[in-house]
C-alpha cells in the first residue's frame, strides 16, 4: 500500500503540474507575441509529441521496468520547466512544450504499469484504478486555481520555476520511496499461478474468456472518450457566459471534476465488472452529450456534473480492464496505447470541433464520435460474468 501511494503522489504531482498551465499558459504566449492560432499549435503539441514518448514507454517499461523511467520523466520535465521560465520567444515557447510532452509521456504507462502488478486480485487492481482516477481528479480541481493563483503572486517566471523544482524533487523522492524489484517478487509469490510446464494460468477473476485479447477496436472508446472532452474543454470557454467572466468558466471545469469526484468515490462500484461499467459509462456521456446537441431542458451546470460522473466510472474502469485480461509481462505496451489513444483523441477532438461547429453542434460530434465508437465494439469478444 505504500508504494500505491507514493505513485499517487507521483501521478498527483505530475497532473497537478500538467493543469495547473492551463489557465497560464495561453496568457504566457500572449505575452511572448505569440497570435491565438499559434496559441493552439503550442498547446495541441503536448499531445502530439505524446505519441512517440508513449510508444516508446510501452516497451522501455516492459523490459527496465517502472522505477526508471518514473524518476527520469519527473526530473527531465522539472528541469525542462526550469528552461520554460527563461523563455523569450514564441517558438522557443513551443520547443520547450514538446519536449515536455514526450518526457511526461512515460510517466503514465509507468505508474499504471506498476500499479496494475502489485494488485492482489482484479478487485484490487480496480480499487488502484479508481483510486488513481481520483488523484487525477483531485489534481484537476485545484490545480488550475493555484496555478493562477501563483502567476498572480509571483508572476511567470517564478512561477514556472516552482512548478519545475516540485518536479524535480519529487523525482529524487522517487528514488528512494519505490523498492521496484522487492515488490513485485512480493507479489509474483502471492498472484501468480503457474501450471506444470511453468506457465502463467489464467487469473479466475478475469471478466473475460480465457485466450480472449483485447481487440484493436477497444482502443476507439479511450480515443473516442478524449476526443469528446476535448471538444467540450474548447467549446466551454468560447460560450457567452464564460466568456464574459473567467470565474464563469473555471466554474465549468471545477463541476464536471466534482462530478467525476463523486462517482470515483463509489467504492462498490469496483465489483462491477470493468467492461460493463465502460460500455454503461460511454453511453451515458453520450446521451448528455446528445442532450447538449439538442439544447434539452435540463441545466448547464447540471449537464456539466453527469459528464464529469460518467468520466469518473470511464477511466477507472478502462485501466482496470486492461489489466484484468493482460499478461504482466506486458502491461507497459497496453497502458502506452491506452495513453497514445487519449492523445490521438485529444488533438483531433479540437481541431474537428473547430471546423465543424459552423456547420454542426460540436456536442453533436461528441455524440456522433462515442456512439460509434461503441457500435464497432466487438462485444462477443467479452464475456461479463453473471451472479444471482
């Protein structure tokens, strides 16, 4: 339990830091020269250069193992922070952000990769599932308010370098708090059955038939679940209330975290199994979404909160159900696709709003998006057991 909760702090930390530029960084490259489009290109980077990073963390972590990269990733981006404080420049501004993103894009994949091995048993990798959707969630509500906060105190540059040493010594403090090799034979002793011959037999707590791998397909609904939040974080702020008062949309954003914080703290929701609560989860931010479309009666705020408690169920759910039906030995490639289709999804999700809302409601496309997604889910391939 320790260790769990020294890759929350690490997982914390590193969110915290990643939300806590949102509401500062625009105004930064304002202040640079930089124009709004360039705005976009600067923050639609970080995403874009997660990809590689990702891929890259997915074998790294499966043959060095967690600890490595989670010490390097969080040194390497403090740092990096350290040089953004200094920036003068627009495109130095950009640089700098996409190098971040491909360092903290290993650090994800490691953490889930290591949280995913010391479970005792699926229900236990759900209850460290969930409980890293709340440390993100947690990090989702106050980051952005302190992150404003600081920048009003002590200005940007300052600013960008506390962000960076909080990064920095929290990677030192990895180096002494995680035990990686210790734990997991800890934990091969107690999890891990073999057969005769020396073969991994399957876990009995699996949600799935054995021999059954995840299907490429899966991987649209993470993608699908990124894209659809990145429309709704563009089109938030450019509505009329928000626009009219930054309080008004920092409001938005804080609801639809609260609603996440709500459902994650639904601890009996973790003997659900992991695939019904995604496919249930999925479609019902689809639904909202296609209330928002169709400009139902129910309120904004309200609208906002259901969003954010359908997240709380999705993203849990989906880490615990890739480890429920993946070897050990390869949970840093399944997490680093699960990371690399959040980003896939994060990019266009935007960029397709942007085009489209002209001609289309972008929570139309939301809806559109997820419910596809879902359609082209191969659902026999998954069996959720039944219990009377």
């Amino acid at each position: 339990m320790r260790t769990a909760i020294w890759l929350y702090l690490f997982m914390f930390v590193a969110f915290f830091d990643l939300h806590a530029q949102y509401p500062i960084l625009s105004p930064f490259a304002l202040s640079l020269g930089a124009a709004p489009s360039f705005i976009g290109l600067i923050m639609g980077v970080y995403s874009l250069t997660h990809l590689p990073g990702n891929l890259l963390a997915g074998y790294g972590v499966d043959k060095y193992g967690s600890k490595f990269f989670i010490v390097i990733s969080l040194i390497v981006a403090g740092i990096i922070l350290l040089f953004q404080s200094n920036v003068k420049d627009p495109w130095h501004l950009l640089y700098i952000r996409s190098i971040s993103g491909f360092v903290l894009a290993f650090l994800s994949p490691a953490c889930l990769t290591l949280l995913a091995r010391i479970a005792k048993d699926r229900i236990h990798q759900s209850k460290l599932m969930a409980g890293n959707g709340l440390v993100h969630t947690l990090a989702s509500v106050v980051s952005p308010a302190a992150g404003a906060v600081l920048v009003a105190k002590i200005g940007f540059t300052t600013a960008f370098s506390v962000l960076g040493w909080v990064l920095i010594i929290t990677g030192i403090l990895a180096i002494f708090g995680v035990n990686e090799k210790q734990l997991l034979g800890q934990t091969a002793n107690k999890s891990v059955l073999l057969d005769p011959h020396g073969h991994e037999l399957p876990d009995k707590d699996s949600d799935v038939p054995d021999g059954v791998s995840m299907p490429w397909l899966f991987f649209l609904i993470p993608m699908a679940l990124s894209c659809s939040q990145g429309i709704l974080f563009f089109e938030l702020p450019l509505m009329k209330s928000a626009r009219e008062s930054i309080l008004t949309s920092g409001v938005f954003f804080t609801l639809i975290s609260l609603g996440a914080l709500l459902s994650i703290s639904f601890w009996f929701l973790n003997k659900v199994p992991p695939f019904i609560r995604t496919v249930c989860g999925s479609l019902s931010l689809a639904v909202v979404f296609f209330g928002l479309a169709i400009q139902w009666p129910i309120p904004l705020t309200v609208s906002l909160f259901l969003i954010g408690m359908a997240k709380g169920v999705i993203y849990p759910a989906l880490a615990a159900l890739l480890a429920s039906i993946t070897s050990s030995n390869r949970y840093g490639r399944v997490f680093s696709l699960l990371s690399i289709s959040y980003s896939v999804g994060a990019f266009i999700g935007p960029m397709m709003a942007g085009q489209l809302r002209d001609h289309i409601s972008s929570y139309f496309i939301a809806f559109f998006i997820l419910m596809l997604a879902l359609s082209l889910l191969p659902l026999r391939s998954f069996k959720a057991p039944v219990t009377t």
